[in-house]
C-alpha cells in the first residue's frame, strides 16, 4: 500500500511530527505540507489516483480542511487521522491511541469503517464538517482562544476562556425546522448539531450523537435568568447538562436554522457568522480507521 501524511506547515502539529520522523521513513509514509488552499487542492486530487490511504496529522481543524480541500467530491482513499492538535475531539469519537507512534501504527494498519458527514449550507456556500458546529456561546468561546493560548494551555485554554465569557451569555431568537415539521422556536443561548461527541478538547456536549447513524445529535440551550443558567454553564463545562429542564435534544436528518441575527457558527473550529443554515447528515461519506471501541 502507498501512504501519504498531510499536515498544516503553520499550525504546532508541525513540530510534534518532527519526532516521528524516524518512523515515518522507516514504513514508506511520503509527506506533504501544502501550504495554500490551491496547493492542497491539487494534492486531493492526485491523492485518489496515487495513494491508498491518506493519513491527516493534525487536530480537528486540520481534518476540517482536509475533507473541506475535496470540494464536495468526496471520492477519496481511506482516511486515517494522527492526532497532533490541541482538542483532538474527533480522535476522541475515533477511539484514537493518545501516544502518536500507537496512532501512526493504527494509521497504517487499522481497517477503515464508513464515518457519517456533517454538511452544511448557508445561502452563499456550502461546508463540511467531521466532529461538531456549535453555534452561539460554544462558538464565541472557540472563537476568543488564540493560538497562543492553546499551545500554551492545551484543551484548559477552552475552560479558561469559558469562564471569562460565561459573565456576557447573549441569546439568539431561532426558529428549527426538523425535515418536513413545522418550525420550533426557542430564545437559544447555545446551538449544538454533532456528529461526534465532544468538542473543546474532550466536553461532552452531545452525549447521544452517533457518527455511524446518519443522524445529527441537535441539543439546543435556551436562555433563562441568570441565576439559573450559571450553574447550566457550569454543568455544559462539565458535560453533564443535557437532562436539564433548559435543554432540548432531538435526533435528526437534516434541520434548518434560522436566526434574528447573525450566530457565529464553529465547525470543526473554523467560524462564519450565518442568520440562516441547513444541516445535514450525508451518511457514510467518508471511510476513516477507527480504534476497535
């Protein structure tokens, strides 16, 4: 088999791969550093002629740019993921060894299993997404952590943040339409649509969602006095909130978001500020070795 590794040249995975080095030459793993989108681009589309698994080093990021590189033609070789970012969710829900070299063998060797897509169209674009698009008080809280922090705290740079922000909660009037339902209306403070579990380097922030199910996990916060929604913040931190009064959970194919006024929406940690989406679940596009859990 012919082994590619993809990584991001600007982002910390870069260095941490300089350690496998050794590794990497020693079983045949070519390696590419793209260092623009047309770069990239062109590397995919070689990709699906010259290589049988492409291996994506980096974090949840790095994977968003990556399946977003394919434009929608998602014929691709097997994926495989060695997780070198900072939150790593996504290698979380892949049951992924934390120790690299354990991951780049399971890269290597591991059988891929068909991974559910999360798509997601505005009225100008279309997007891809692997793990989670939080809209509202996630996406704010993603969007304030800086690279800087990240690389210095890790995962804890989200919770350090989350505490910060947890004093201004601004709140969105959304309507959610499930399919062919009428829409649902809620004062929101928080916005979930998953495919994976967690998000902000290991919160629980959809604790049913199921990326082989070809349905979207959408858990929605709704807002309330503050008094009450300190200790939901709390609990969310946590990734124990769901069962409260003040969440609603729903399974589904698709749903359509509409807004008052602009959410900014993060997808896999990549943010765009949208007052109307569609979500859906495109099941089994993608094929990514998965850990045996």
């Amino acid at each position: 088999m012919r082994f590619w590794l993809l990584t991001n040249p600007h982002s910390g995975a870069a260095q941490r791969l300089a350690d496998l080095d050794a590794d990497l030459r020693r079983k045949g793993v070519e390696v590419f550093s793209p260092g623009d989108s047309a770069e990239l681009r062109r590397l995919l589309g070689a990709a699906r002629k010259e290589c049988d698994r492409l291996i994506i080093a980096g974090g949840d990021g790095t994977v968003h740019r990556v399946v977003n590189g394919m434009t929608g033609d998602l014929r691709h070789p097997a994926l495989a993921l060695l997780p070198l970012g900072t939150g790593n969710d996504l290698a979380r829900t892949l049951a992924l060894p934390g120790d690299p070299r354990a991951a780049l063998e399971l890269a290597l060797t591991g059988t891929p299993r068909p991974l559910d897509l999360l798509e997601v169209t505005s009225p100008t674009e279309t997007w891809y997404g692997v793990n989670v698009c939080a809209g509202g008080f996630s996406a704010e809280v993603t969007e304030a952590v800086d690279s800087g922090d990240k690389q210095t705290w890790g995962p804890l740079a989200y919770l350090r943040q989350a505490a910060g922000t947890a004093t201004e909660l601004p709140s969105h009037e959304i309507a959610l339409r499930f399919e062919d339902e009428r829409p649902r209306r809620y004062d929101a403070l928080n916005l979930i649509v998953a495919n994976g579990r967690t998000a902000g380097g290991g919160i629980m922030v959809a604790p049913q969602a199921d990326p082989r199910d070809g349905l979207l996990e959408v858990v929605t916060v709704q807002n309330a006095p503050r008094p009450d929604l300190v200790p939901l913040v709390l609990r969310l931190l946590a990734g124990d909130y769901t069962n409260s009064e003040l969440v609603a959970t729903r399974r589904a194919r698709s749903v359509e978001v509409s807004s008052d006024r602009g959410i900014l929406f993060s997808t896999d940690g990549e943010s765009r500020r949208e007052m109307e989406v569609r979500f859906r679940a495109r099941a089994g596009a993608l094929r990514f070795v998965a850990g045996p859990s």
